[in-house]
C-alpha cells in the first residue's frame, strides 16, 4: 500500500505542490534575506571568477565591495526620500489654502466647459463639488496629516528595518561567498543534492528571466505610449507614455492610472478624439501585456505560457500582491522538483 501511495503521480504531484506552498508561504517570509543573497552570490561569483583572472584580487574583498557599495547606495537613496518628505511636509501644512484656491479654480473651468457642451447647470454643479472637496480638505487637516505624523516613530522603525534588512543580506552574502567552494563541493557530492542545486538554478534563471521580460514589456509600452500619444497631439505625450509604462509595473495599477484619468480629461474639453485614443490605448496595452508577459516567461523556461498565466492569477488569490512572483516561482519549483522524481523513479525502475 505505501509502495503504491509513493508511486502514485498525482499524489507526490499533491504533495510536492503542497510543500512548496508552505514553504513559499510561511518560511520564504523568514528567510528572504538568505534567499536573496543565495541569488547574488550564484549570479555574481561566475562574474568575479572572471576579473580574478585578470586581477588577483580575493573574490570575498571583491563581493565585500561590491555590498559596501550597494548599501552605500541604498542608503543614501532612503536618507535622501526621507530628508525631502521631512522638509516638505512644514510647506505642506502652509499650503492647503493656495491648494484649495487651485482646486477651486480647476473645479469652476470644469463645470463651465460642461455647461457650454452639455447644457448642464455650471453654478449647482460647482457648489456641489466645492462643498464635497471642502469636507475632504478639511477632514485632511484635522484627522489624516496628524495621524500621519503621530505615526511618525512607527516609520522610523520600519526604515531602520530596511536598514537591519540589508545588512544581514549583505552579511550573508559575504558568508557564502567566502565558503563558495566548500559549499559547491559538498552540494555536487551526491544524487540528490546536484538534484536540489539544478532546482535552485532554475529558480535564479527565472527571477532573471521575470526581471527581464517585465524590463522588455516596460519599455515596450512605454514606447507605444509615447508614439501613440504623439500621434494624436497630446500634450507632453513623452512624459505621459514613460510614467504610463512604468505604472505597468506595479500590480492592479497598470497604464490606467495615467491613461483613464487623461482620456477623462480631454473629454471634458471636448477632445474626442484624443480621448478615445487614450481608453483604447489603454485597453491595447492590458492585451500586449497578457500576451507578451506569459510568452517572454513561458518560453525561456519551457513552461507554457497558459500555465505562468494561470500561475500568476493563483499567486495573487494565495499570496496577494507578492503573488505575481511567487505563483510563477512555485510553479517553477514544482515542475523542477516532480520531473526530479519522476527522473529517479524511472532510472530505480530501468
């Protein structure tokens, strides 16, 4: 009975995919630094390996440097964005009045412009919204911006978190780096282990081949964006088509947050036609990027791009956000680990 249980391919199927949801679900969390540097470190030391011999320089005081450098950066990045929010919030709070002013100005040639095409009352419609827009400004000052600063110390925390983040990331990597060769060694010593390395490599290859494919759909929509947008004489169309391609990037966001609200624009002035172009623009880049997201990922990793899709809408509805990544990882990992076992099963039986 237990022989048939193990050889069963749907059930070490179930139980694979299971171990790797837990393991994606409640121990990637804990060890996401080790993780990552295990990725710089297998991408990086082939890299080294080749300056080495040209300069002999040892290959831990290299990786040394390169963190050094990293964190010096990132670090300098977040002090930077903290600096510029800290000192522009006193000019924030100075400023809520010539911003209601504006507010009030945009609202009133709004209205007016709807009156002259639409027939509508421009009066009651912009004392309807000015009251709207007043209570929201007002509940702004008086709740939002003071709850915002009382939880001052709780940012404080989470940026020092980053900081503790990167540098046992950086840490470990430098660990690894320096007993690279031993590790290597003693992963090649036997069958299983090779297996789990050649896991682990198909893994790294497809967070590459996920960072390239989206850096490709990027710039890819980003251009169309741009041309596109040129084409029907939009105003400043480059800008809009860069911030449009990488609002792409981030998740339930996409070229809508720039491309709606600009269709929306030119038909209150009464420009149909960029209008239109803009909401079919924006319906053009959602279908580029369902077919070319699964195509550039699908076929660098012989998966077919059906499954990554299906993948990524499991990964949202099982891990969130994060999902985007980790539906496709998982699947990677599943079908690395099982067609392992299906390896060993068939050369036990020949």
């Amino acid at each position: 009975m237990r022989d048939k249980i193990i050889n069963n391919k749907f059930v070490i199927l179930l139980l694979i995919t299971g171990a790797v949801y837990f393991f994606l679900k409640f121990i990637s969390p804990l060890v996401t630094p080790l993780l990552i540097a295990i990725i710089i470190v297998a991408v990086s030391v082939p890299f080294f390996d080749k300056i080495r011999r040209k300069i002999r320089i040892p290959r831990t005081l290299l990786m040394g440097l390169l963190m050094l450098m990293v964190v010096a950066v990132l670090g300098l990045l977040i002090w930077f964005l903290v600096t510029y929010v800290a000192s522009g919030i006193p000019d924030l709070l100075n400023s809520f009045q010539g911003v209601e002013s504006g507010i009030t100005v945009f609202i009133r040639n709004c209205c007016d412009g709807i009156e002259s095409r639409f027939g509508i009352d421009a009066d009651r419609m912009e004392t309807v919204i000015i009251e709207k827009v007043d209570i929201f400004i007002n509940h702004f000052q008086n709740n939002i911006m003071p709850s915002f600063l009382g939880e001052s110390l709780s940012y404080v925390k989470y940026i020092i978190s980053i900081g503790a983040f990167l540098a046992v990331t950086a840490i470990a990597v430098i660990l690894l780096v320096k007993d690279y060769d031993k590790i290597m060694s003693l992963l090649c010593s036997s069958e299983e282990s090779r297996r789990a390395l050649e896991i682990v490599w198909q893994v790294i290859f497809y967070i590459g081949t996920f960072l390239k494919a989206q850096l490709i759909i990027m710039l890819t929509l980003s251009t169309l964006c741009a041309v596109v947008l040129s084409i029907a004489g939009v105003e400043n169309s480059v800008v809009f088509g860069i911030i449009a391609g990488v609002m792409d990037l981030l998740p339930f966001i996409g070229t809508g947050i720039v491309l709606i609200p600009l269709g929306i624009w030119h038909i209150i002035n009464g420009w149909y036609v960029q209008a239109v172009v803009c909401l079919l623009l924006y319906a053009g880049c959602a279908i580029i990027r369902e077919m070319l997201e699964p195509k550039l990922i699908g076929d660098k990793v012989g998966i077919f791009p059906i499954a990554i899709l299906l993948a990524v809408y499991a990964g949202l509805k099982l891990f969130g956000v994060w999902g985007i990544i980790k539906g496709p990882l998982g699947l990677v990992i599943i079908c690395q680990v099982y067609n392992g076992w299906k390896e060993r099963t068939e050369s036990v039986t020949d």
